[in-house]
C-alpha cells in the first residue's frame, strides 16, 4: 500500500471523520478521496493543501512521523522526504511539527510541464508567501498570469482562484510559505 494513501486514511480515521466528512471539510470529491486513499492515484500539491486544511493540519504531517516534542526543532534538507505528487511537482516538507506558529514552509519543485493543479483552485489559508529559489514559473492568479523568476518574491491571498505551472524546460523549486 502506499505509505502516503495510509497515512491520510490514518489522519482521517485519528479525527474520527470518514471520507464523506473530509471530502466535505476539504473540497475533495469522496470520489478522489477513496481513489488516493487506495492508492490507485497520486495527489496533486492542490488536493493535499485542501486535504490538510479540511484535517486543520499542516501538509507535512502526511510525510513526517511524529517526534518528541521539543524547543527546538533542526533539520538538513536531506532529512527531509522529497515526495513525488501528481502534476510533475515535488513536496519537500520545512514544518517543524511541533512548534505551534501560523505558519507552514515548504519546498516545491516543479518539473518542466509541470503543475499543481489541472486549474485555478483556492484553499482556505488567507496567505501564501513564495520566493522563487530555481529558475521560473507562471502563476495563474484569479484570471491573469503572472511569470516570476529566480530571486522574485510575491504574496497573495491563497483563497482567491491561482495554480503554479512550469511550461518551461527546466525544473523550478519554489520556496511556499502559507498562512495556517
């Protein structure tokens, strides 16, 4: 079975919701819901945002195990799992999973072609910080488009319709930080 498709069925069981339930909280259809936690299909980095926001949990907590808690936590990017998620993208979860902050960072890589989301989707977190650490991408962002380069940096609210796509020939690595 795939470790990620048990692990959200076990964050979803640990609430006592079932799949109807999260499909609702999160805006998932029961019908992808049931197809990921079988493992017959890969979510995207939009379905797992919404997942985690109808869990009211941080994305990382679908790919790293829970630790003691501590003051502090350190942690080498090889330490952390780079999981491979529909739409040709890469999650690299920075969460420190104990520290209660408002805040959720991660690492995306997306692959040429590649995207979150197969259109503009919204989620609930009001803002999303984004600074572009490798080459460039195209943000759709409620109707218009917006091409960002390596070094540019861009808020926006994360509510409102957006998508990141990469139609360019090399690999781009955003660095998100969300509102939690």
């Amino acid at each position: 079975m795939n470790t990620l498709a048990g692990k959200i069925r076990f964050l979803r069981e640990q609430q006592g919701l079932s799949q109807r339930a999260l499909a609702e909280a999160s805006g998932v259809s029961a019908a992808a819901l049931s197809q990921i936690e079988a493992g017959n299909t890969s979510p995207s980095v939009a379905t797992l945002e919404k997942l985690a926001d109808g869990l009211g949990i941080a994305m990382a907590a679908f790919f790293l195990d829970s630790r003691e808690s501590s003051d502090i936590e350190i942690f080498a990017m090889d330490d952390r799992p780079a999981v491979a998620l529909g739409g040709g993208s890469h999650f690299v979860p920075l969460t420190a999973l104990h520290q209660p902050v408002g805040f959720e960072p991660m690492l995306v890589r997306l692959m040429p072609g590649g995207s979150f989301n197969e259109e503009e989707y919204g989620i609930r977190s009001a803002h999303l910080f984004v600074w572009v650490r490798r080459a460039r991408a195209i943000l759709d962002y409620d109707g218009r488009n917006y091409e960002v380069h390596e070094t540019q940096s861009l808020f926006y609210d994360a509510r409102k319709p957006h998508n990141w796509r990469n139609p360019f020939e090399e690999a781009t690595e955003l660095l998100m930080v969300r509102s939690r």
